[in-house]
C-alpha cells in the first residue's frame, strides 16, 4: 500500500520558462450550437465542457453562435471596439497616474475589456451589476461620467463617494453597478438575493454577478449557487477565469474536481456554458441570449468567461515573479481588440489608419479630462474636502453622539 499523499496544482510554466498552453483543450470555433432558451442543467453539459466560439483562427465568424451575432448587426461591434479601446486608453492613464504617486492603488482589465463591454451593451435601465474589482468596463461601456470615474480613484472632490472607497471599488446605483467589496465573493449572494427580491416585485429587471476564478474556491460561491438553483431567480452568475488569482494559478481553485469551472455549476442542477472570452462576437453573442433567457423567466445560468489576465493584477503586483514575461502575449485565444479590429477591417468596415486616429483622439480626450480631474486633488497635490463630510452620508439622521463630536470639532 501506497502512503497517502497530496496533490500540488502547478502553472504550466514559471519566471523562466517558455510559455506553455499546449495542455489547454481549446476546440475549433462554430461546434457548438445555440441552445434554446429554456435549456436545462443535463442540456448544457457539452456548453460547460467545451468552449463557444465565433470567430476562427482566419478572424471569420463561423456556426450556429456567428448566426445569431449577425442578428445584432454591424453598429453593436463598431461600439465594441470603441468601448474596448476606451477602457484600454483608461487603463494605461490611470495606471501611470498611480506610478507617477498621484493614487494610491489601480486595478487593470487588460486583455478582459470584451467580456464587460459586451455583456453591458445587453442589458437594460434598471438590471443590476454585482462586480467585483476588474469590472470598469461594465460602466464604460456604458457611458458612465468620466469625470466621476476618475474622481473615484484619486478620491477628490468630483468622487461620487466623497473618499469613503477605496480607488477601483466603484458604486453607481443610478447605472446599475452595485458597491464593490473587498470580501471576494460576497457579491454572487447579493445578486442571487436581489434577483430573488426583484422577482417577488413582478417587474423583469435582471441581475448579473461576477466573480474570479479564485473566488470560486470562497463558501459564497457555493451559497450562491445553491440558492440559485433552489429558488431559480433571474440572475447570470459569470466567471471571468482569467487563469491567474493574483500569483496563484487557477488550477488551485479547482484542481481535477471538474474539467471546468462551469461544469460545477451543473452540480447544483444549474445550466452553465464556457465562452471565449476574447471574442467578442462571441461574448455579445452569448450574453444576449443569457439576458433573454433570464428576463423570459427561465432562471439562473452560469457562465464561465475564459480569458486571460494580461496586465498586473493590481498596481502592488509584479508578475514576472510567478510567470513567463511573455506569457500574455503567447496566449493562444489572442488579444480581444485586436481580434475584432482584424474582423471589421477583413469585413470592409474598418481599416489600420481609422483605428490609428481613433486612438488618437480617445487618448487626447481622456487625457483632457484626467487633466481636469487631477486639479481637483491628487495624493501629490492633495485638495482636502470639508472635513464635515466624515459626519455625513451614514445616517439618515445623525445620533447625538456624533452631533456632540462635530460641534467639539469646531464645525
């Protein structure tokens, strides 16, 4: 007999290696049909093992899914690109303001701009968005105030939240982006329980949690998916296994338990599909007909984003200490605005000189109102606010106590 002995998962390759991704299964594109709506845990087991996708290796949208993206039309992907690009230009500004010590902390979604941008771009006014830290894109992608975004980060007088968050945990109610938590996890509960709540109101307003591919491995994840599947509320549950929680690989979230991420979803008789996250016409595909599924009633439904983190995963990290320099660009499912700024320009609709000017222009922009932002108060030049402001936005009304503290306080 053998001794007992335990099992260590390990990233395909460390700092000094070549990158290493021959183990991924990744299928050709257009195998997988679209399933009709009311689709149920049992039919979705080849959807949660294997992987939808659209456009090919030749950059051409191919099968069942290209079909039901072409319904969309051309506009929905020309916004794409520019909603990408956007939060891309976003990105690399306010990471150089936090090198440059004018923030505290930033947070990229580098190489994960299409999976927010696109689910965005098919909800409606009224469904709300439970995200953890790498969702910006869902506020960009939806015309969110710069000036507010930005404001939230240096933590000056144009935040929203007054400096009461810290930089990257956005809150915009109005835009249905529910109040970040630094407890990973605890917003897969809160979605389930507000489309629960949303459901007894009689309206069909949906619900969408996110979620990494290390918090899988969190209690609230399972709680999450048990209620789900109990009382088949209208929320889509998304992971965005993005194959890193910050220096640990994601097999550790997993291990050999199931062959995907969405495939445990299926344990708790929940329906779940697998999604080139890099795809956009893939991602807009899929995320249309989640939302349609959920507001005609059918229930729960996860679905696991696969992608890749190609930056840092905050401003503290340093990643070519846990893996190949080179790692992201080796990754075998590309970079998702290139890949749909290839289709656009091979379908006639773009080209390399009007991509070259618009990220121009959007650089230009941003940039201006980042100037404007920043004169209101960065770590470098701080502007404090009114030091009222920590007595305020607590309680509806104010307790004696802190009345007493403010009036000793000299205002």
């Amino acid at each position: 007999m053998s001794p007992a002995k335990l099992t260590y998962m390990q990233p395909p390759a460390r700092p000094g290696d070549s990158p290493d991704f021959s183990l991924l299964d990744i299928p050709a594109a257009g195998l997988l049909d679209v399933p009709p709506l009311d689709v149920d845990a049992q039919g979705t087991r080849d959807f949660a093992n294997g992987l939808i996708r659209v456009l090919d290796d030749d950059g051409q949208p191919v099968g069942p899914w290209a079909e039901y993206a072409a319904q969309l039309g051309d506009d929905i992907l020309m916004t794409g690109l520019h909603d990408m690009s956007m939060m891309r230009t976003i990105d690399a500004r306010l990471l150089n303001a936090q090198r440059q010590g004018k923030t505290s902390f930033y947070l990229q979604c580098t190489g994960e701009e299409a999976i927010g941008c696109a689910f965005q771009r098919q909800l409606s006014q009224g469904d709300m968005n439970f995200p953890t830290y790498r969702q910006q894109s869902l506020l960009v992608a939806q015309d969110y105030p710069l000036e507010k975004l930005f404001g939230q980060i240096y933590s000056n007088a144009l935040d929203p939240m007054e400096g009461r968050q810290l930089p990257i945990m956005h809150s915009a109610r109005d835009h249905g982006f529910f109040s970040i938590s630094g407890n990973l996890g605890t917003q897969f509960v809160q979605a389930v329980g507000w489309a629960m709540a949303n459901a007894l109101s009689g309206n069909d307003q949906i619900a969408a949690g996110w979620i990494g591919d290390g918090a899988t491995a969190s209690n609230d994840f399972h709680s999450a998916l048990l209620s789900a599947a109990t009382y088949r509320p209208p929320v889509i549950l998304n992971i965005v296994n993005n194959q890193w929680a910050i220096s640990t690989y994601t097999g550790a979230s997993g291990g050999a338990a199931s062959k995907t991420l969405a495939a445990r979803a299926r344990g708790y008789g929940l329906p779940a599909l697998r999604v080139d996250g890099n795809d956009y016409l893939a991602v807009a595909a899929v995320s249309h007909w989640a939302v349609k599924r959920a507001r005609a009633g059918h229930g729960p439904i996860v679905i696991e984003w696969f992608t890749y983190r190609a930056a840092a995963h905050s401003a503290s990290d340093d990643p070519s200490g846990y893996r190949p320099k080179d790692e992201a660009a080796a990754w075998p499912l590309g970079d998702p605005i290139t890949r749909l700024k290839d289709h656009l320009i091979a379908q006639g609709l773009w080209s390399d000189e009007r991509h070259t000017q618009m990220k121009a222009e959007m650089l230009d922009h941003v940039t201006k109102i980042q100037r404007t932002v920043e004169a209101a108060g960065t770590m470098t030049s701080p502007k404090p606010m009114s030091r009222t402001a920590m007595f305020e936005g607590v309680y509806a009304d104010m307790p004696w106590h802190l009345r007493e503290q403010r009036q000793k306080a000299g205002f």
